[in-house]
C-alpha cells in the first residue's frame, strides 16, 4: 500500500480545491505568480487533487487586509463548490493576525481547509495547527517589520524634504537616489535624489491652476484638455481623469510643497491598511526641496476656490440665475433653491420663487415656516445694495443696516494680527506647561495622584485645542480683504447689469459676497409676508461665522 504523505490527511481522488496567488506590495516579497501557480499545479498533482481554472490571482495586493479576491474564494468554499483553498505559502493567505483567525474560522466551521503548496503542515492534527499557527505568526512579524522600516524611511526622506515615496511628479524632472551604471560596481550609481522642472510640462501644471482658479474649469475640462488636446499623460503612462487632476492639484508639489498627515491625530491614517484617507481631513502642508511652478499666491487663491467649490451645491458651479448657490434662508441657514410658479393664464414660470430648500426637501422640523421670496425683488434689493456700495463716500457709509455702527473702524486685519501674536504667546505658555508636567510625571511616577495628573493634563490638552483652534480663525481674518479692493469691480457690475447674463453676474457676485440672507417679516393675523434681504460683503468679518 502506498504511503500518505507525512503533511495531509489521505486525500480523496479528484478533490476540488481553489489556487489562490498574491504578488505583495512590498518590493522584496513580490513572488512572481507563474512560480506560485507551478508549485501550486504540483502540489495537485502530488497528492492528487484538482485544481479549479481559473486560479485566484491578486496582483500588487497587501495581505495587511482582506479586502482581496480570497474572501469570494472563502465564500465558495462556504457555499460547498471547493474543499478548501491552497496557496504558495501560508503568509500568501494574509499578514493580519485577527483576518487570519477569523477567515480560517470560517473556513474550518465548515470543513474547509487552507493548505501549503511548499509548508508541509497536517493541520488537522494539535502540533500541526501550531506549526501553521507559528508560521502565520512569523508572517505577522515580518509585515509589522516591514511596516517599521517604511515608516523610518518615511521619516527620514520628510527629514530630508523629499515626499514619502520616490516617484515621477507630474511637472517635474525626478532624479532617483539609484541610476544605472554599468560602470559601478553593481551596475548601479548613487547620486542626490531630487527634482527639477520640466521645461515642457511646468508650463502646462501652471496653466492648470490658471484654468481652475481663474477660468473655475472643473476637473473634468481639465482632464479633457490635458488628453485630447495636449495629449500628455500621467507619469504612469496612462490617460487623466478626474480623481487624478484634482489629486495632483491638491496635493501642493507644484507649490514646493509636501502633504502629510498630521502627527497630533490618531485616526490610525497611515498605519491601517484599510484607510484610504484621514476622516477627520486633518491633513497639514510643509516644505518641500522641489522648486516650486506656482507662486504662493496662486496656491492660496487655488486653496479658497476648492474651499469655496466645495461648499457650493454642485447646481449651483454653472448658474440659471444670478443668486444661484448665493441665497439663503436666514431663519435655519440653509441655502434657498429656485422653484417655478404658474401666472394667470396658466403658463409656467420658471425660477419666480426662491424658497428654503430644507422646508422643501429635507425637513419641516428644522425649518417649520419656510420662506418664499420673489426672486426678482430679492435681485433688485442686491442691485440696490450694489448701487450703494459704487455711490462716491460709500467707505464712510454702512453697507447694510445695522452691521456698522461706527464710522471709524480699527481695520479688522491689524486687530486680527494682534490677538494672534497675543494667542501664540498663549499657546507657548500651555505648550511649556504641559511638557513641565509630563517630564515631571516621568521623572517621578509617584510625584502625582493618577487622577490629579490626567486631570490637569487634559485641561491642559483642552486649553491647547482651544488656542490653535483660534490662532487658525485669526490667520482667515488676517486675510480679510478691504472695501477699496472691490471698489471698481462693484462699479463695473452695477454699470453693465442689464447687459450681462445671469452666469456672469452670479460670477462676479460670488466674488463680492459671501451670501445673500433673506429673512420673512409675518404681520400677526395675516398671510403677507414682507422679505428682508441682508448681503454679508466678503471684506467684512463673517456674521455667520464660528462663534467662541
């Protein structure tokens, strides 16, 4: 009688069984997948199972995870079309010590089984389960090791001001630190990494930020311009779309710049897998050793056009009307949406209302009463409201009833810069206050009560929060623009009101204000409504802004 193999229970002739290969991520661990598929075609056929076509194969694909092909393969075992699921090596299954434990519960909860092409292991046996139990382990220890020595690199190339991961940049020439040589020993040269600009395509990454920020070219244009009519590709060779312009736009390289995460937040960005971005976006800019395309000006005004887009409901980036996206409901600070009426001979009018779009569509809890306001009352009460900004000694006027008081005002942007220094100077305090008390803790774990130290350490914590959270206000209102910059553009509206179209007056509109409020006035006993419109000017502080 012929013997079983010492690594697997007597297998059942013809056995059905799924291949699953996985070509890691990490560069030292990328097992080709025609070695994997051979040996797992010889373990078939070495102990006499059949292997279903076509194999699982996941290319480029983390076993820090399971969001892989394995779990449709997990799933089919589940549902009886396999007996179990064979792989090149155990750390093939996965590198994530709870992903492992759960997945191979599921497995054998239903007599399945995972083997290895090339670790003969009789799981179904106690020192089996630990053989394979210690060798997952090890495959744990090596991606945790691996993500150690990702993570110092990390560090040390932001130390050196180069991004995280050394690559072509859109724009740019990328000298790598390693080049070819077959002159050197290895056949390799070191050299200093950097990046130079791109004679040719600087000029186009410039361009882009001109289209967005000047032109307000969505994305999509972008991308169109880029393919069709300039023909250039990614630096990978591949075609733009959406979700790479804005990524590469965002991202701040053309502007000298390096995003990383924020160190303070511990959301887990950057250490979990599984997360594709920082939920609380706290995403922050440093220098970078890259010349920059664009000038810093350019960047900020790129940074409040994003900022400003993404507030505004995506009907509202191409106008019908010139208070698109610009009014709102100033009971419940919802935006209004334009809404059609019907005149006396029953025809439709398109646009006659403007009413509160949370009443209307989302609730009548938050907003009970609602507002319906005439939608060329509320345009003309804007005209006028422009006109009175263009008449000459409007800068000693009040713009809008009872949002100035004084005629001689402590320009905002001089008292913002003063409160900010004042609120550094906080800051340093809480800052020395804290590290005091935590070189005290450590010193002498026994110097404070454990409830008095967390106490005091989170109200200093809180206090810190609190400071940086207002420095970044005092930084927006230290931006603040003045009166006299908007001065002719005002005028120039107001002169070609009745020849521009309501696109370009919306355009120009949302270039000097804020918002338009509108407010309903109901006389007791009686269905009259009288509307109330206050403009909030963008060079004056925002009077719906956070409030301490």
């Amino acid at each position: 009688m012929k013997a079983t193999p010492p690594s697997q229970t007597a297998p059942i002739p013809g056995e059905v069984w799924l291949g699953y290969i996985r070509v890691s991520t990490w560069r030292e661990e990328k097992i080709s997948p025609e070695l994997q598929e051979t040996a797992l075609r010889q373990w078939a056929a070495r102990t006499g199972r059949r292997l279903l076509e076509p194999l699982t194969v996941d290319l480029d694909a983390t076993g820090r995870n399971f969001n892989r092909k394995i779990m449709r393969d997990i799933e089919r075992v589940e549902r009886g079309e396999a007996k179990g699921i064979a792989v090149w090596r155990y750390s093939r299954f996965g590198r994530n010590r709870t992903g492992n434990a759960v997945n191979l519960a599921r497995l054998e909860a239903v007599g399945g089984q995972l083997e290895s092409a090339t670790e003969p292991v009789d799981a179904t046996t106690a020192i089996g389960r630990f053989q394979r139990g210690m060798i997952l382990e090890f495959g744990n220890f090596e991606s945790d090791r691996a993500g150690e020595q990702w993570k110092e690199t990390h560090e040390h190339r932001l130390a050196q001001k180069l991004p995280a991961t050394g690559r072509a940049r859109f724009g740019y020439i990328w000298h790598p630190r390693r080049v070819p040589d077959l002159s050197q020993p290895g056949g390799w040269r070191l050299q200093q990494e950097r990046y130079e600009l791109h004679p040719d395509h600087a000029p186009v990454v410039e361009e882009l930020y001109e289209r967005k920020t000047e032109d307000h070219d969505g994305f999509n244009s972008l991308a169109h311009w880029l393919n069709e009519e300039l023909a250039i590709p990614t630096t990978r060779g591949r075609a733009w779309g959406v979700s790479s312009v804005a990524r590469f736009l965002d991202s701040g390289f053309a502007a000298g710049l390096l995003r990383i995460h924020d160190r303070d937040c511990k959301c887990g960005y950057g250490t979990d897998p599984r997360m594709s971005r920082c939920p609380h976006g706290r995403m922050v800019y440093v220098a970078g050793a890259q010349p920059p395309i664009i000038a810093p000006d350019q960047w900020t005004a790129y940074r409040a056009h994003r900022e400003e887009t993404k507030k505004t409901p995506p009907r509202a980036r191409k106008a019908t009307y010139a208070l698109t996206g610009l009014a709102w409901h100033g009971y419940c600070r919802f935006h209004m949406s334009a809404a059609s009426d019907t005149n006396s001979h029953g025809q439709q009018v398109r646009g006659h209302w403007l009413v509160c779009s949370r009443n209307k569509h989302t609730s009548k809890v938050d907003c009970p009463k609602g507002i319906n306001a005439k939608r060329e009352q509320v345009e003309a009460d804007v005209l006028d409201w422009l006109k009175r900004e263009a008449a000459e000694g409007v800068d000693s006027a009040a713009s809008v009833p009872g949002q100035r008081l004084a005629v001689e005002q402590v320009d905002p942007r001089v008292q913002a810069k003063r409160e900010h220094v004042h609120a550094q100077a906080e800051l340093k305090k809480v800052e020395a206050a804290l590290d005091r008390l935590l070189m005290d803790q450590a010193m002498d774990p026994d110097k404070y009560p454990a409830d008095s130290f967390e106490r005091v350490r989170d109200q200093l914590l809180g206090k810190k929060g609190a400071i940086v959270k207002r420095m970044k206000e005092l930084g927006e209102a230290e931006t603040l623009p003045k009166r006299e910059e908007y001065r002719a553009l005002v005028v120039g509206l107001v002169e070609e009101w009745d020849t521009l179209q309501p696109i370009e007056k919306n355009s120009i509109l949302r270039q000097l204000m804020r918002r338009v409020a509108c407010y309903d006035i109901r006389t007791e006993g009686s269905r009259w409504i009288e509307v109330r419109t206050e403009v909030h000017p963008v060079w004056e502080p925002d009077p719906w802004g956070p409030v301490d």
